[in-house]
C-alpha cells in the first residue's frame, strides 16, 4: 500500500515538472516550430535528387542516419542472441 | 501452441496463404523506396509466414524448412550485409556508409549507387529481422526447449 | 587510413560480433582468439586516435556516410573522448584475457559463443557512445550496450534472473528520460547534432522546457551510471552476475555513463547554464555528498565483498559528481582523471573478487582466513587496488583525489572537502577489515592447522591467463600514478572546456 | 486555458499515457504488469515523438509521381508541403528497440518463472531470503 502511495506521489510529482515545461513547447502541428524550419526542410528538398529515393522517410533511415539503422539493425540481433542465451537449452536436457 | 492440431480446413488455406505472404513481404521490401514499407516490416511479415506454419503445423514442420542452424547464421548473415556494404563503402575510398563510392564498381552514377546501396542494406535488415523474430518467437514459445516440448 | 580509425574502432568489433557467433557453430575454439584479436585492433585504433588528437590539437571530426553534419551523422573526437577511449579499449582487452577461465567455470559451454558476441557488442556499444557526436545516436548504441549488459548479468547465480528484470526496468525508465530529453531538445532547436546544439541552446536559456530536458538527461544518465538516488539496481545485479561481467560491466558501463554526463553538462549545453543559470552544481553537489555518506555506510554493512565493492562504485560515481560540481577546472581536472583511473581501479578489484572466488568459492570477507598463504598474488594486487581507491601516493587514485580536493577548496565547498575526507578514512577502514582478514591471522589459532603444512602454492592456484591481465592492471594503477602528471599535461587540461 | 489545452493537446495525452506506465512500473506487483507498464511508458514517448512531426497542411513525406533521380529536376519540393519526416525515423529506432527490450524481458519473466513458480515479486523476494 505504501508503495502505491509512494508512487502516486512520484507520479504527480512528475507530472507537475513535466507541465512546467509545457509552456514553452510549440503549439501542435505549427508549421514554424524550430523542428519543422531547422534540419528537416534539408531532407525533404534534397533527398529526391541527392538519393534518387521519393520516400523520404527511407531516404532519411537507410542513407542520411544509415549508421543508426545500421546500430538499429544490431540491436535487434543483440536481442535475438540474448533471448537464445537466455532461454535455449541444450539437447540432453542439462540446465544451462 | 506449437504442438500438432489437425484440422484439414486451416492447414489447406495456410498452406495457400504462406506463399503469398512471403511474396508479399518482398514486395514491402522493394516498395520500401516509393511508399511505406522497407526492410523491417517486410522483415516481419515475413517471419509471420513462419510463425503461422509453426502454429497451424507444428514446431518440427517449421524446422525442417528453417533448421536452427540456418536461422542462427540468418541471423547473423542480415546485419553482415549491411556492415559489409558500410565497410565497401569504406574500402572504396569514402566514408563509412558513404553508398554513392559503390558507383566506381556498379556501372550506374553515385546518386543512383545511393538508391541501390539503400536497397541493398534494406535487404540486410528483412533477413535479420525474419530471421530473430522466427528466433524470439520459437523460445519463447517452448521457453527454450524446442523440439522437446513436442514429446510431452 | 587512419582518418578512418573514428569509424573503424566502433564497425571492427560490430562485425567481428556477427563472424563470431556464425563461426561458432564450426568452431568453438576460435571464438576467443576473434574476441582478443579484435579487442586488440581496438587498442590500436584508439592510441592511432589519441596520438592523433593530441598531433591535431583540435576535435577530429568524421562525416558517417559522408553527409554534412546537421543532416548526417557525425563523429567528434576530442581529447576527452579519445582518453576515454584508449581507457575503455585497455581495460576490455584486459578483461577479455581475464574473462576466459572464469566464464568456462562458470557458465554453461553450451553458453560461451553467444557471451563472447555479447561481450563484443558491449564493447562496441560503450566505444560508440564515447566516440558519437549525435545525440540520438548515442541514445541507440546507449541500449546495445545495455541490452548486453541485460543478458549477460542474468546468466549469473540464483537471483541474477530477476535482479536482472528489475535492471531492464530501470534501464528502461533511464533510456525513455534520455530519449524524451533528445525530444525536448529536438523540437526546441530542430537539430539532433550536439556541435549544432551548442550554438543553438544558448538563444533559449531562459526557456522553461529546456530546463525539463535537461532534467531528463540526468536523470536518464544518472540511471544508467548509478548516482545515488538512482542507483537501487546495481548493487543486486553487479553482485550477482558473473565474475567476468561484472569485471567488465563494473568498471566501463558507470564510467562511460560519467563521461556522457560531462559531455551533456559542458559541450552540449552550455557550462554557464548549470553553473549561472541554475543551481544545477549545487543540487549535484548536496546529491553527491549524501550519496558517498550512504554508499560508505552501506558498503561497511556488507561482509560480501563484490557486494561492498558495488556499494563503492556508487561511492566512486559521487566523487566523479563532485568534481563536476566544484565547476572549475581542478575540479574537472580531477573527475576526468578520476574517470580514468577508477576504471583501472574497479578492474582491479572486481578481477580480484572474480579470482578468489574462482579458486576458493568464498565471497564473504570472513571467509579469507589464511588467504594470504594461498593466494598471495591475488592479495598483493588487491593491495594495490584498494590502496589506490583509499589513496596512497604513488597509486593513481591519489591524484584524481588530490585534484578533486584542490577543485573544492577552490569553489569553497566546504562540505563536499569533508565528504571527501571522511570517504577517504571510511574507505581505509573498509579495506582494512578485508586485508586484516586476509593477512593476520586470528589470536590463538594455528594457521598451518588448516593447510595441513603445505607451502604456499606460487601460482596462487589461478590460471595464467586470469592472473596476468591482473598483475597488468595493478601494473596500470602504479603507471598510471606515476604519469598522472604527463596525461593532465598533455590530455587532460585541453579536455576541459575552455571557459574554466 | 482552454486554448492551452486544445493547441497542445498532444502534450497532455502523452504526459497522461507516461504517467499511466509510470505507475504500473512503480507500484505494480506483478512482473507481466510491470512490463506493460514499461510498453506504455515507451509508447508515450514514441506518440510524443510522432507528434512533432506533424505539420498544418502538410502530407505523408513520400514524394509522388518520380521514381530514380532522373526527372527530378523539374520537379521543386516545398518543405511546408511534407510533415517532418524525421521525427518518424528515429521512431522506427525506438520502435524497434522497444521491441527488443520486450523481447528480452519475456525471456527473463520465463527463466523467472521457471525458477521460482511465480511472477508476484513479494514472493519472489520471499523466496529469495530463503
């Protein structure tokens, strides 16, 4: 019980920081906020002749942050190899 | 949920869907540059395809078409590809990753070497993802015990 | 080819990672010799980057895929990273060597390719995050590296699994703060580049959801390093893990946490903004100080040792905030040295712990009786170690310490001078209680009554192969005290930022 | 306030949900609970994410009507056109590892099971004591 208490009072603790900053963030959807006017209009005006791709967003993933994709993409296999540490037993049945 | 229902009318319609989720996932992948889609939802329709054979079959039905093994060099073979293309890149005098050096081998000019160094690292990803989701899915699924469960 | 080494110490291990565990299923044997062949290539790239940063003198910066870098991403090797760097390389060679017997003890065979990829792909996360000048790239190689971590500590001993859950919770919690931080920031200015953000925050000091971001940003980073508040899973899941991983998660993972903290407070945002702005050094400073008292009381507690050692990096970690928040440049002189050393410090003794458990199974420190006659070399470089970390001239800890002191005498932070006094004293009472254990021998009983009259064994009964990286490292702690003086000249006064 | 509100009604949402996983994390007993508290936590973020993305009269980013570079200098983009396609970049990341982390904390809620034949964890830690 008092860690649900404890928790509420984290939790609207939280929430009344996270309000404060509310203020100051755009409003939704306004066409002038800083990250629709600072690096993005870059993309969406150059990908197509610079990468030849019309999607953007792909333009953006695989070659502008490829090299996230590419962390992305192995992080994904670390997961794969940490579920089979975790869990694959080995044939004769041993706890491994 | 891995072990072996018979039931004629599931397994008929998944034995005719299965193929045509996997062509569809390679459409995903190769419509990725032209509209939404790409390596990771291809990826994960792909190994749909297998977690449905594993459920509507059974466990051996899916190994004996994607053995462990294969799945685990899979795995492992998808990110390859895509690291392999960044250190191309790397040997052929550009940066890492920098896909449009891939045009002093592949007769096309560096901006169009982008578009097929994406397609490339694209395909990377679909095998790895295809390949760790059948992963995740089948331990989880007999909590690491496989065939074994099949036997109780 | 060296203007690729930035890109080549993250991708070489990265790939070796993926070789690796496909060559395993031919070839077990060789997965060691891949893990140190690469980790060695490691230590080649990241001296080939410090010998030329320091050549340069100025941030080296590599364009991944070739796009400039607001668009792209974007690699900047300063004199900060590139110590961390060398540091992180050493240390994970050092303890891959270690690692080898200890883990065929202790882990199932069955086990060993997939931990020695996870071992590759940790090492690859924590030089990512040290070498990435993008903050949502470090976000990213922040959870490859933990994810490991998640696995690898949860192949421990009973309770690993679920002190390895509650990791994985936390780390969330840590990881979502950081990344609702770069969110923050990102719809602020527009830009995810940190050389970018820095001309850019500036021009919004005074707003109030930057304040929130940067809220965020300690609180994620303080999770995934431990400060105190927020360090509730690490004694359970470093104590529990593995010997070999905990040897290697201990020392790196806080530490890289550290230097990304040092990175955020004074490149990204500007330094004035938490010294003038807010009292941002003075919370830290209050933070710090109750952490190292409770850290110092909690490890007296303990009478597990690796669990005492855990309840010291805590304590570790506050030293490093403190010479953060004395927010002058012996102060910072001191925290980035102390980063450096406490890595080479905490290797020490967590191998030491991993060793005699390996030999003797013992763990709690009343156990030691008579260790000293069978493992003598093990003891002297736990010497060594805890001499360090109490503070001993010619061990590197005195100096990080010495300078740590200097900065709070300097800022006139009263409290936090005596902090780090009284830690220093609780830490001598510490080690004193686990080397009287090991050494003298209790009143009235006859030592060779248990050994049955054997001499000493001289190879302390441990494998070559764990007790050279050790001896290497007590080698590191002594070398690197006696050349404090030549990194600080030559690395350290330009790693801090200029308007100190 | 009823302007504050409606203008950055994303915000609000996004607080609410991140509370919502905070909690369950927090006060939760049961470890399965736990983790969906942690998948809610992670959603909020990515809706967060999603949302600054978007932009007044602007459309999907994808480009229509060229394939290749080749045609593609008569064809002048305007950025007001097209929302902001990064923010759903660095979603697919998040995404992606979130993913992951869920992967991994099944894995770990099986061994946990399998061990100590229970999720509840009072009685995990009851059993530890043992």
């Amino acid at each position: 019980m008092i860690k649900k208490i404890v928790s509420i009072v984290i939790a609207i603790f939280a929430t009344s920081a996270l309000l404060v900053g509310l203020e100051d963030l755009p409003k939704w959807a306004d066409p002038k906020q800083p990250a629709s006017i600072h690096v993005s209009p870059g993309y969406i005006e150059k990908s197509l002749e610079e990468t030849g791709v019309p999607n953007i967003v792909t333009a953006v993933l695989a070659d502008y942050r490829g090299y996230d994709t590419m962390f992305e993409t192995a992080v994904i296999f670390t997961a794969g190899i940490a579920v089979i540490m975790l869990l694959r037993r080995s044939k004769n049945g041993k706890k491994a | 949920m891995v072990k072996r229902h018979e039931d004629v009318i599931i397994q008929t319609v998944c034995r005719c869907l299965i193929p045509y989720m996997q062509i569809y996932s390679l459409y995903v992948l190769v419509h990725g540059h032209g509209s939404p889609g790409g390596g990771f939802q291809g990826g994960c329709i792909f190994a749909a395809s297998f977690v449905l054979l594993a459920i509507v079959y059974d466990l051996r039905e899916a190994k004996r078409r994607f053995s462990e093994k294969t799945n685990g060099v899979f795995c492992a073979l998808g990110v390859f590809i895509y690291t392999a293309i960044g250190w191309l890149c790397l040997l052929l005098g550009g940066n890492f990753l920098d896909y449009g050096k891939l045009s002093k081998i592949f007769p096309t000019d560096p901006v169009m070497a982008r578009y097929y160094g994406m397609a490339g690292i694209e395909t990377g990803v679909q095998i790895t993802v295809m390949a760790i989701m059948v992963s995740i899915f089948l331990n989880l699924a007999t909590k690491g015990k496989h065939e074994e469960v099949l036997e109780e | 080819m060296i203007e690729q080494f930035p890109a080549l110490i993250v991708v070489t291990p990265l790939i070796m990672s993926f070789i690796l565990f496909v060559v395993s299923y031919w070839n077990e044997r060789l997965c060691f010799p891949i893990l140190l062949a690469t980790l060695s290539a490691c230590v080649v790239f990241a001296l080939g980057i410090l010998d030329m940063v320091i050549k340069h003198g100025q941030p080296i910066h590599y364009y991944l895929g070739g796009w400039d870098p607001p668009w792209g991403i974007e690699y900047v090797i300063d004199h900060l990273n590139a110590l961390v760097l060398v540091t992180v390389a050493i240390v994970a060679w050092l303890v891959a060597l270690y690692s080898k017997s200890v883990v065929e003890k202790e882990l199932h065979e069955s086990k060993l390719p997939q931990f020695y990829t996870l071992f590759l792909l940790q090492v690859t996360g924590l030089f990512g995050i040290t070498a990435t000048g993008d903050m949502f790239n470090l976000y990213v190689l922040l959870e490859i590296a933990s994810f490991s971590a998640y696995a690898i500590i949860a192949m421990g001993e009973r309770g690993a699994d679920f002190a390895a859950f509650r990791y994985v919770v936390f780390g969330t919690i840590g990881a979502c703060a950081y990344l609702l931080g770069v969110g923050y920031l990102y719809i602020l200015t527009g830009s995810l580049n940190m050389a970018d953000l820095t001309q850019l925050i500036p021009k919004l000091f005074y707003n109030k959801a930057l304040l929130v971001g940067f809220a965020l940003f300690l609180i994620g980073v303080g999770i995934k390093m431990g400060i105190f508040p927020l360090h509730t899973w690490l004694p359970d899941a470093y104590t529990l893990a593995p010997s070999a991983v905990s040897a290697l998660l201990a020392p790196l993972f806080t530490k890289v946490g550290a230097y990304v903290i040092i990175r955020i407070m004074f490149t990204v945002f500007d330094p004035s903004f938490s010294i003038k702005l807010y009292p941002v050094m003075d919370i830290l400073g209050w933070i710090a100080a109750v952490g190292i008292a409770f850290a110092c009381i909690m490890a007296l507690a303990q009478s597990d040792l690796k669990r005492m050692l855990c309840y010291l990096i805590v304590a570790e970690m506050g030293y490093i905030v403190i010479g953060i928040a004395s927010a002058n440049r012996l102060g910072l002189t001191g925290a980035i040295l102390h980063i450096v050393n406490d890595m080479f410090m905490m290797a020490c003794l967590f191998t030491v712990a991993g060793a005699i458990m390996y030999q003797t199974g013992a763990r709690n420190i009343y156990q030691f009786r008579y260790l000293h006659r069978t493992m003598p070399v093990t003891l002297g470089v736990f010497v060594v170690g805890a001499l360090s970390v109490v503070g001993v001239p010619p061990m590197c800890g005195f100096f990080s310490k010495w300078y740590l002191i200097l900065g709070t005498i300097e800022a006139k932070k009263w409290l936090l001078l005596f902090v780090l006094l009284a830690s220093s004293l609780v830490n001598a009472i510490l080690f004193f209680r686990v080397i009287e254990n090991a050494y003298l021998e209790p009143r009235g009983e006859h030592a060779f009554a248990h050994d049955g009259g054997h001499p000493s064994i001289s190879l302390d009964g441990v494998p070559w192969s764990m007790l050279i990286p050790m001896l290497m490292i007590a080698a590191g702690i002594i070398l690197l005290g006696i050349f404090s003086g030549v990194i600080i000249k030559h690395v350290i006064q330009f790693a801090v930022p200029a308007s100190f | 306030m009823l302007e504050y509100i409606i203008a950055k009604y994303n915000y609000w949402i996004y607080i609410f949900l991140l509370m919502i996983g905070f909690y369950a994390m927090m006060a939760k007993n049961n470890l399965m609970k736990k983790l969906v508290g942690m998948n809610i936590f992670q959603w909020a973020i990515i809706f967060y994410f999603v949302s600054i993305g978007a932009k007044k009269g602007g459309t999907v980013p994808i480009i229509s009507g060229v394939h290749g570079h080749h045609g593609a200098e008569h064809l002048v983009v305007h950025a007001v056109d097209y929302i902001n396609p990064l923010p759903h970049v660095l979603m697919l990341t998040a995404i992606v590892v979130g993913l992951a982390t869920t992967g991994i904390a099944l894995a770990l809620l099986i061994v946990i099971y399998r061990r100590y034949g229970t999720l509840e964890e009072d009685e995990i830690l009851e059993e530890l004591k043992k």
